[in-house]
C-alpha cells in the first residue's frame, strides 16, 4: 500500500520532518512511503496512495500559500486517508491554527482525516505532528511515532 508524504518546505524543516515521519511509516509492514515536495510530485504514486500526509512550515500563524495553491489546483485527493503536520518558529507560534487550517482543506476535499488523536495514548497527537524548526529529539521521536500511526491506520482501512 502506498503512502505519500507532500509538503511545502522554503528552508528544509518541514522536509526533514517529513522525512523523520517516513522513517516512522515504513515500521508498518506492507507500505510503501514515498516523500514529495509540492515541486516534484510523482503523479502516479499519488494517484495510486491510500493515505496523505500533508505538512507545511507555519507562516503568519497558518499553513504556507504555497501548498493551499497546490490544493486549489489538485482535487483528485478525495476518498484518501489524510493527515497533517506543522513546522513552526516557536511554541505558540500557530502550528496547530496552521495544521486546522490545512485539515479543513483536506474535508473539503473528500479525505477521511486521522490524527491518532488521543485514542493511542501517550503521546498524544492532537490535530498532528509538530516540530519546532526541524525538532529537538523528543519532537522527532513523535514525528515517527505519528508516521507509523497513520500508516497502522491506513492498512486497517484499506488493506
Ligand atoms: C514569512 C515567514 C513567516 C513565518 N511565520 C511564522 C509564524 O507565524 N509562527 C511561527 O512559529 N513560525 C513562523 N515562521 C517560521 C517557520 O514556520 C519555520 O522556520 C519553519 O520551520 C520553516 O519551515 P521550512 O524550513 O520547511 O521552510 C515564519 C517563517 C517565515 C519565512
């Protein structure tokens, strides 16, 4: 099962975050997880994955124009498992206005979103993953742990 990772990244946070929630996803048996910028989406393996994680820096207190632009001309992502996660400047910055933002996009397009929520205990993932800058060991730990969650869940569903 194929599972893709698209984010925005100006400077290389949100990358080596996706990148830490990839190395979580691929715990999972079965899956194939894929890292993709918004600048070079392999087409096919989107098409063809099951599940969505989304991620982008915070800016200005919500998700970047750059990948809202992406969602405004990319519809096909309906029916899919979505998820999201935010990079942020610093505790309050809006990551999780940032991450509430994106999933209200996610909804308009037709994907089923999961966080993990509280529902896998500790640590708790409330709306998703968040790092501050690239994170400090304990916030990457939980970008891999949200990575294999998502992952757990998408072949419950689809396998
Ligand atoms: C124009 C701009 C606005 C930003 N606004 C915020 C903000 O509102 N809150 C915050 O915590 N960080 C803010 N940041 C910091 C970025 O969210 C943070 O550095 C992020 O990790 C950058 O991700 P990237 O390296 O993937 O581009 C801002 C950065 C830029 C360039």
């Amino acid at each position: 099962m194929k599972i893709a990772i698209v984010y925005y990244s100006q400077t290389g946070n949100t990358k080596k975050v996706a990148d830490l929630i990839a190395e979580g996803a691929k715990k999972t048996q079965n899956v194939d997880v894929k890292c993709m910028s918004i600048e070079e989406i392999d087409t096919e393996f989107l098409v063809e994955a099951k599940a969505v994680i989304f991620g982008s820096p915070t800016i200005a207190g919500t998700f970047a124009w750059q990948l809202k632009q992406w969602l405004d001309t990319n519809r096909n992502i309906g029916g899919k498992l979505g998820a999201v996660f935010a990079t942020a400047k610093f505790v309050g910055g809006g990551a999780e206005v940032a991450e509430l933002s994106l999933i209200a996009e996610l909804l308009v397009k037709g994907m089923m979103v999961y966080s993990s929520g509280a529902a896998e205990g500790q640590p708790f993932i409330h709306y998703g993953a968040v790092c501050i800058q690239d994170g400090d060991e304990g916030q990457k730990e939980r970008a891999r742990i949200f990575g294999e969650r998502i992952a757990n869940k998408a072949v419950e569903l689809f396998k």
